[in-house]
C-alpha cells in the first residue's frame, strides 16, 4: 500500500485515497482530510465522524448513510448538507475508514 504524508502524518492509503488502517487517523488528520475535499469540521461533522469510527470498531464495516443517520441522530438530509454530493464515500474519506460496500 502506498504510503503518503498529510498534515505531517505518514499515513497508508489505496489507490483512492482511503487510509487502509484506521489506527492512523486522528481529530487533525480528520480535519486535513476534511479540507481536502472541501469541507471545514464542524461539531456536527463531528458527530457523525465519532458514530463512523465506533460503529466500524463494533461491525468491521463501514455504514451505510441510512444506518449513519440512524445512529448518529443526523438526518440523511442532513448528512447531504454537511458531506455534499457523495455523503457515505465522503464521510468515510474523512472517518479515515473503507469505502461503505456498494458506494461507487
């Protein structure tokens, strides 16, 4: 896997940027990522982002929007406004987890 450096963290990634070991990530790095593609972390950003993480250390996968929503307590049309267009592929970008099976 190849390695790159965001934010001054050495992190592993594949081919589309994903971290490929989610015990790289961190509060900072989530911010970089979050830049990355446009986004700048709010306290509800953040909400979601800790549901991702403790959801994926419990099920080993990364969920889905609907199951996000659920568990975070963010609306899905909320979760468009916070991670526009792509919102599953995004916030797993910025949780630092897999891409959600079945997000193109």
């Amino acid at each position: 896997m190849p390695v790159t450096t965001l934010g001054g963290h050495q992190v592993h990634v594949n081919e589309e940027g994903f971290l490929t070991d989610p015990a790289e990530w961190d509060d900072e790095l989530a911010a970089v990522l979050a830049q990355q593609i446009g986004l700048e972390l709010t306290d509800e950003h953040r909400t979601v982002l800790t549901f991702l993480r403790d959801d994926f250390a419990q099920r080993g996968e990364t969920a889905t929007l609907r199951r996000a929503a659920a568990g975070s307590g963010v609306p899905v049309k909320d979760l468009f406004r916070l991670f526009p267009q792509k919102p599953a592929k995004k916030m797993a970008y910025v949780a630092g987890l897999p891409k959600p099976v079945g997000c193109v």
